[in-house]
C-alpha cells in the first residue's frame, strides 16, 4: 500500500488461530460464482480462505472500532440469516440477472465489511457518498436498524450509465428500512462540505463515489475534521490509486487497513 508499518495494523483481540467461531453461512452465498472466481484465481482463493480460518479481517475490524473479533465474525452472519433481508437479497440477485446489469457480488465480504462496522462501531450519524442501485445502502440501513438508532445521511449524483433502465438511484433499498435515511442529488464537491458543516460531528463516513484520486482526496479532506475521535473512515475501490495510504499518512492514523479492497481507517482518539 504504501502506508509506513508503525501506521498499519494495531492491537488487535487475541483469538486463537484457527478458530472460525460461529458458522460462516455468508461464506457459501452465491457458491457457484464464488467457485468459479476461485476456479479462475487459485491463489487469491487460498490466501482468502486462510485469512476467514485465521480472522485475519475479522480482528483488524475489531481493533478499529472497538468490538471483539467473535463479535464482528458474528455480525458477518446477521445479514443472512435475517429472514426479510435475506428475501430481499434473492429478490435483488434476480433482477441484476434478469437485466444482466454487471455488478459486484452483493453478498460479499467487501460489501458486508460496511455493515459490521455499522453494527460495531454503532454510529448515531453516518454519511456516504454513492449510492448508485443502493446495495451498499440497504446493508448500512439493516445495521442501523438492528443497532436501534443512527441515521444515514447519502449524496448520489444520479449519473443513469450506472443504473437500470427506468430505475432511480437507490431502487435496491427496501421501503422498510427508509425510515432513518435522507439521500441528497447533486455533485458531492458542492454538497459534501456543506453537509457536514449542517451536521457537525459524524461517526462513521464513507466514500464510494468517483474513485479518481483526486475526487477520493477532496472527499477525504472534507469529511475527516468532522469525523469525531474514535471515529471510521472507509472508502471503497481503495486500491484503485493511492489516495487512500497517502491520506492515512497525511492524518497519521495509527490504525489504516484495505480489507478486500475498502479501506478501513480509525481516527485517532477514544
């Protein structure tokens, strides 16, 4: 990445190697396109599979937002094995197919990475950027749900090419889990600064708009001095260029991680 060892990583909860805690159910989800990739990619596969038995993810997540490794491995399973989620999930999955639209595995760890640090780190405000069909959005709004406060606060620009012919921004959210969420259209250089301004002090902020470095460090710049101490930073597609390493330097965050790919960073303090 680039980030200077003393910068990366932390203390994290001491479980024992090896120990894959409660059952990993989310794991198997849409097996057959995950045996495929792992057909395709042998040794990404491998190294994937040793960091679930060891917790490797699991244990950087906790030590970022104060939770204990079992616990984030547990709220990995949440999603899942919500009876209505879950539905939701089968339902969504078919109509990407039934459109062909490409589009990332939506039960996959890099997006449920979102939803355990919700869960953990329990956030009474949260802001992203990016909302396109609204995957991501749908796991953040579960995990608000489930921790029984917090509100999301979302900027989407509404660009069409990323969305389903006839279909508005964030159409994959369910009606049920509207209630703690405002999205905002517009241009997140104009909206970002001011929003955060409106909202003062956030817990949790999340990049996953136009990933040009550029874009990745204006957003950065924006949000993180109205990030509280203690409070998380992640930002999406974090290795597409090194925006995300040079802005954990620039903050001296002792605690900065990508984890399949999202970047993962605590500001300093409680």
């Amino acid at each position: 990445m680039g980030v200077s060892r003393a910068r990366l990583g932390g203390p994290c909860d001491p479980l024992p190697c090896g120990k894959w805690g409660p059952a990993v159910r989310w794991f198997f989800q849409n097996a057959r396109n995950r045996l495929s990739f792992a057909v395709r990619n042998p040794g990404y596969a491998l190294r994937a599979v040793l960091r679930e038995v060891t917790l490797a993810d699991e244990r950087f997540l906790a030590s970022a937002t104060g939770a204990r490794a079992i616990e984030i491995r547990r709220y990995l399973e949440e999603p899942s094995s919500d009876p209505r989620f879950a539905r939701h999930l089968a339902e969504g999955q078919r109509t990407f197919d039934e459109l062909k639209l490409t589009s990332a595995d939506i039960y996959a760890k890099k997006v449920l990475i979102q939803y355990v640090v919700t869960r953990a780190l329990r956030p009474r405000r949260v802001v992203e950027t990016g909302v396109a069909n609204g995957v991501s959005t749908a796991y953040l709004l579960l995990a608000l749900e489930r921790n029984g406060q917090g509100h999301l606060d979302s900027i989407e620009i509404g660009d069409p090419e990323y969305l389903p012919a006839g279909r508005a921004p964030g159409w994959f959210v369910p009606e049920w889990l509207k209630g703690r969420w405002e999205m905002h259209l517009g241009d997140s250089r104009v909206l970002l600064p001011e929003l955060m301004r409106r909202l003062g002090e956030t817990d949790l902020f999340i990049h996953d708009s136009l990933h040009t470095y550029e874009h990745m460090v204006f957003e950065f710049r924006a949000a993180f001095p109205y990030l509280r101490s203690g409070g998380v930073l992640l930002a999406d597609d974090a290795l597409w260029n090194p925006a995300f390493p040079e802005f954990a330097r620039e903050s001296g965050a002792k605690l900065a991680r990508v984890i399949r790919g999202v970047g993962v960073l605590r500001k300093n303090g409680r």
